[in-house]
C-alpha cells in the first residue's frame, strides 16, 4: 500500500558526500526504528553499498546498523525522512532512484519488502 | 423506527488522504460527523505520531478532545499493534508485553475511548494479564477477529475460553466483517488482471470463490491452467479468505462490543458486492448489539495503482447503506468539502 508514494517527488538533492531524498513508509502506520531491517536504494541500476545510507527524521540521523537497536524513535504515518546516500555525489540531471524498504512486522508470517522506483532531477 | 446500533468511522479509511497530507484529523472528524457516524475509532500511532515510542504530545491529545467536542463525536476504540518483534530476533518477553498493554489502556483512557482493540496475534495470556488494569481504567480489550481467523478456530476458541476462566468483562471481541466475504470482491479482481493475471484464470478463480472449492484444489487447478506470479497469488487469496457466517458471532454477543465495517469498494448504488451487510446488520439486531460500527474501507491498497483512492466518497456510501439498513429516516450526506 502507498507503494508508488514513497519517494517524494522532486526531493532529490546534493548533500556533502553524496545526496539524498524524501521517503515514507509504505504502510498504514509508523514503525519504531528498530523494526526497520535494511532501506536499499539504486540509482541507475547500481545498488549502493548498504554502509552508506543514512536515515534521518526530526534532525537526527542514524546508519541502518544503529537502527537495528533504536527503541525511542520511530518512523511516524506518513513522515517524510531524509535519506541520505553518501556515495561522492550524483551528476547533475535525471536519475532513476529506487527505494527499497525491508521491515518487521509483528503479525505478519512474512517480513516484507516493498519499493518505488521514481526519476528524479537533480538541479546544476 | 432507527436501531440501537450506532454508525462510527475507523480513520483508518482515510489513510490514503491522510498520509499524503490530504485531510486533517479535524478533516477527518468533521467529515464523520455529517454523516452522522459520530463514533470515532482510531489507530493510536497512526494518527498521533510519536505513539508509542516517544510518546503523543499533550497538545495533540488536547486537540484531540477539543475536535470531538466541538463535532459532538464519540470516542470509540483506540486500535494498539503491541510490536513483540521489537527486538530483532527474539520476541518481547511476557512481562514487558503486558506492560506494553497496560502503557496502549492507559493511552486510551487518555483519549477517552471505551474500547482499545488487540491483533488478533497477541496471546490470551497477555490480555489476561492485563485485564484488572483494563477493568481500572473503565477500558475494555477487544481482540479483532479477523480473516483468516474467524469464531469457530481454536485460535479463537482458546480466547473466549480464556476470557471466560479469568472472569473479567474488560476482555471482549472485536469483529471484522471481512470475515463473511461472500463473493470474490470486484477490486481484487480487477487489480490481478492489471497485474497480468489471464482473464480464464481470474473468471475461474471468482466462480471457484462462489462455489466454495477448498482453497488448495484452487491453487492446483490454477497452477494446471498454467498460471504463474500473480495467476497463483490471486488463488492463494483463498487461503486467507472464507465466506464465513455471520450468525456465528450469536453464541459471542456478550463480549461483542465494537464491530469493524470492513468494506473493500462500495458502489454508486450503496452495495458492497462482497461482504453482506444485510445479513450482517440482521444477525446484529437479533444479538442485541448496541454498540457502533465503525466503517473500515480497505479498498485503497487495492485501486492505487490504477486511480487515486476516494475514501471520503467510499466512506459516505457505506454510511448511506448502514443508515438504510439500520432503518435511520435521514440519508447521510456531506455538507463541507474537503479542501485539495
């Protein structure tokens, strides 16, 4: 559900290292962090190194190694998180980004993996 | 003459809306509200943010209060999820998730609601446990039985007889009426044709529904038509869905206290064409339920690909059937529109 609205469009930006973009949860609630298990983005067909996401709501930011064990936060209903890809940085221009979230449900027999995959412009 | 049975809205039917930033909670309320479903049902964490793990702020819980009393709603149900696979790779001991029941009781009497709903996953044992504080705090737990589960599994059997031997009223239950699908719901159909499902095989799998074929003879007699991918996912919806009775909730109506208006499309001329309301709304009456239902339209994650959902339209066609079925005189319509 909301699978085709979890890359916001036109959030794709430079940040220092790499860049970054808006995602939501695809889901009818929020999940505490710890229940995130990997958020895996491609960009034209590359998937980048897990080692080099970052996830950051309400100005804080964690790797996805710290998120395994945070139990105080979470990644509300619709809340736009920042996702940032430090990867040395995108050219200027449209790029194919895929964001893959994995998260743990407890009453569901399955842990599901749900994605988008959005062009995104990045501004000279 | 109207019934004693009230109409409510599980916000949850307006998370397509709702999670875009579409409507508001006051949208959601007050769009409730002129349909004359004045009971409210919410899921806790969906519309507070920071439930449970940072906790809602009190300036929303007093907004919260300050909505219902300005539209004359009624709190109803505060839907808690109890997340037991918190902790990767093993599951939240027994006492904490008691206490994690105890912390969504409290939450709810905050709120003001009557009823906080349990997943239907959740162990008797942990509701149990929790149950005297329920009873202080004039909350009752409801388990939602939901499809697959329904009232003769010994999933469920195991919690009336629970809820039974520890004596407490603060444990109950709380149906789901996509329990009772009686027929192969339009959307899912047409949903696993856009999905590239052969029309033979979604025509077979339909009629299959409608003549009751066990689930797994389906997913052979698909797999031997040839369908793959979505061919068999659409068979396997079988598994998890039956068109059970709805008079089998009569032997329960003393712990019936909230009921979930499930509904996957409802059409311009107010029909469900898969759960029967009719039916439904009768066993109701003749149990002496006095209590709301609360519409539930999960059509959404069905027709998203193909067009943006309407929950606000799809809600007041619910609201107009239940009306009708309920004998109320007054056709519910809405009278603010929702600003884009």
């Amino acid at each position: 559900m909301m699978d085709n609205k979890m890359i916001v469009e036109g959030s794709l930006q430079s940040v220092e290292g790499g860049f970054s973009f808006l995602g939501r949860l695809p889901y009818y609630r929020g999940l505490g962090l710890s229940m995130i298990e990997d958020i895996q983005v491609t960009v034209d067909g590359t998937v980048q190194p897990r080692e080099a996401v970052r996830f950051a709501v309400r100005g804080r930011t964690y790797t996805l190694d710290e998120m395994e064990t945070v139990y105080d936060n979470r990644w509300n209903f619709g809340e736009k998180a920042t996702i940032i890809v430090l990867n040395g940085g995108l050219t200027p221009g449209a790029h194919a980004i895929t964001f893959a979230v994995r998260y743990r449900v407890s009453y569901l027999p399955f842990v599901p993996t749900t994605k988008d995959t959005k062009e995104l412009a990045l501004a000279a | 003459m109207s019934s004693a049975i009230k109409r409510g809205v599980s916000l949850y039917s307006y998370q397509n809306e709702t999670f875009q930033g579409k409507m508001s909670l006051e949208d959601c309320i007050r769009t409730s509200a002129e349909l004359g479903a004045r009971g409210i049902e919410i899921i806790g964490e969906q519309t507070f943010w920071g439930w449970p793990e940072y906790g809602a702020a009190d300036a929303d819980v007093d907004n919260w209060h300050r909505l219902i009393a300005q539209y004359d709603c009624v709190p109803v149900s505060h839907d808690f999820m109890l997340d037991y696979k918190r902790y990767k790779g093993r599951e939240m001991p027994f006492e904490e998730q008691v206490a994690s029941v105890r912390n969504d009781i409290d939450f709810g009497a905050r709120l003001g609601m009557k009823y906080i709903r349990a997943l239907v996953s959740i162990a008797p044992e942990v509701l149990v446990a929790a149950a005297p504080h329920a009873e202080e705090r004039g909350i009752k737990i409801l388990i939602e039985v939901h499809a697959p589960l329904h009232f003769d599994h010994p999933w469920i059997i195991r919690h009336a007889e629970a809820f039974e031997k520890s004596g407490s009223d603060a444990l109950g239950f709380l149906p789901d009426m996509g329990m009772f699908l009686f027929a192969f719901p339009p959307v899912w159909k047409e949903r696993f044709l856009r999905l590239g499902v052969p029309q033979a095989i979604a025509d077979y799998v339909v009629k299959a529904y409608e003549d009751r074929v066990l689930s797994e003879y389906v997913i052979l007699n698909v797999q031997q038509m040839g369908g793959t991918g979505p061919a068999i996912a659409m068979a396997e919806t079988l598994r998890h869905n039956a068109a059970f009775e709805p008079k089998r909730m009569l032997d329960h109506m003393s712990r019936i206290h909230n009921i979930h208006g499930k509904f996957y499309q409802m059409t311009e001329d107010y029909v469900e064409p898969s759960i029967p309301y009719d039916e439904i709304v009768k066993v109701l009456q003749q149990g002496g339920f006095q209590g709301y239902i609360c519409s539930e339209y999960e059509g959404n994650r069905w027709i998203e690909d193909a067009e943006e959902p309407n929950s606000v339209e799809q809600v007041r066609r619910q609201q107009v059937m239940l009306a009708r079925l309920l004998g109320e005189t007054e056709v519910p319509s809405l009278k603010t529109p929702i600003a884009a």
